[in-house]
C-alpha cells in the first residue's frame, strides 16, 4: 500500500481531522457498528483525494473497507450510512475481546489477577468478573464495566463483548489499545489487548459507589475519602479466589443492587 497518492497526500490523518470523523460517526464502523475501524475516503476516494477533508470521510470496520477496496461496496452507500452513522443510531460501536479456552489474566493498573471470579468490588458490586466458559469449546467470559472519574460509564462488557457509548468525548482504537478520553489530553482509561489469555488496564481514572481509582501499568491507587487520601497497590499479584479486593465505605443506598459473590 502506497503512503501516498498522486497528489502527495500521505496517508496519515492530523490528529484533530481524525478525531473529529470518529465522534461525527460514534466511534465505530458507520454501516455496521463495529469499534474496530479505519478512516476511509469516499467523497471522493483516496486516489483523487487532495486533501483530508472529514466531510468526505468516515469509519469502516475492516470488513466493510474491504468491500470498498474490492468493488463490492459503492461510495453512495457509505454516504448514505455516514449522514445516519449505526453508532448514533444505537447509542454505541461493540466488539469482542479474544479470550480462550484457559483462564485469562488481568493487569489492574498495578495489580494482576490471575483465574480470579470478582477482580475488584466496591459495595457488594464487582467491576471486572470472570466467569467459566458457557459451553465446552467456549471461551471464558468476562464481564463489567468502567466509568470516569464522575463515575458515568464509559466502556461496558458482557460476555467478552466491550461497548462504548457515542456519547463519551472521544474513543480511539489503534492496533492492541483502546483509549477514552474526557478531553483533551484528558484519559479516562486505556486498554490494552494481548489475546488470548491476558487484558492490560495501561492507564484509569474512575469512580465507583464513591471509591476513586487511578493507575497506570505501574501502580493502582484507591480512594474511600473523595480523593483526600490514597493507598497505593505495585507490583501485586493475586491468583485462583472468589474475591480479589474488597472494599466498602459505607456509601450504599438501599436500591443498589447486590450482587451474589458466592
């Protein structure tokens, strides 16, 4: 693939032009909804094009790209998706995490669980959980969501299938990583995949029933008190039981829902 066309237009997309396609289309493929995705010119196409014009300019998953690439999909249909992007419609892009047959590991910003049910859970609710596989042949499930530092969600998962709402600031996906933002320069939380046995938290900032987290791959650290005081976790590793880290404050109004840890 050349890095440039007749033009000299590289194929590097400035980082503002691409950020605004991706929250104009929701942050995922237009026509499919998918979270994985590539920039793609059709009004016009790449080859013409002598600039990176976001009007002319949207996501595809890699599938529906290459249907572009092959002749099999027309530029007016991706038009037509893009002034009516899935994503906005349905409120989210989604995806599957590749997880196997094995029990998986999760480095929790500086703490690493290994074979674990419930990672961490704050007022009888758990953030991350693993389940065994639904059926033989199937992979482990993991499920939960995360949320920002004003505890509104940002990426869910149920079964291995991770969603993120069109209406955070912004979601960028590039090779392995996942990365949310609440502004700019602003980084809500990153993700980093390495299937199919391990899911990194490389950088978080959030909130849960009133309990502060922020971590990078170095050191998670945990607040009860909105943030006054902090204890620090690095280098941590907990294997094979029900319930990683436990915490309660105190802060648990009469209909949260409990979950069962048993």
């Amino acid at each position: 693939m050349l890095n440039k066309n007749k033009y000299g237009l590289s194929r590097r997309i400035p980082n503002p032009i691409a950020r605004e396609i991706r929250q104009r289309c929701g942050f995922g493929c237009v026509i499919c909804g998918l979270a994985f995705y590539d920039y793609e010119h059709f009004d016009p196409d790449f080859a013409n094009a002598t600039e990176h014009n976001p009007a002319g300019m949207t996501l595809l998953c890699s599938q529906c790209n290459q249907k572009r690439a092959r002749g099999r999909l027309s530029a007016e249909i991706v038009a037509r998706h893009n002034a009516n992007p899935k994503c906005k419609q349905q409120g989210y892009s989604s995806e599957l995490f590749d997880f196997g047959l094995e029990p998986i590991r999760i480095n929790f910003a500086g703490v690493s669980f290994f074979n674990c049910t419930h990672l961490i859970v704050v007022n009888g609710c758990p953030i991350l959980t693993v389940t065994p596989p639904a059926d033989a042949g199937q992979p482990v499930r993991l499920s939960g969501q995360f949320t920002d530092s004003k505890g509104r969600l940002t990426l869910k998962i149920q079964d291995n299938e991770f969603s993120v709402g069109s209406t955070n600031w912004d979601v960028d996906c590039i090779g392995p990583r996942i990365t949310i933002r609440r502004g700019l320069g602003d980084i809500s939380l990153v993700l980093k995949m390495n299937p199919p046995n391990e899911l990194i938290i490389e950088i978080l900032e959030m909130q849960s029933h009133g309990v502060f987290f922020r971590g990078n791959s170095d050191i998670l650290e945990i607040s009860r008190d909105g943030g006054r005081s902090w204890n620090s976790w690095s280098g941590c590793s907990i294997s094979n039981c029900q319930v990683g880290i436990s915490i309660d404050n105190g802060r648990r109004a009469v209909n949260d829902r409990i979950y069962d840890l048993g």
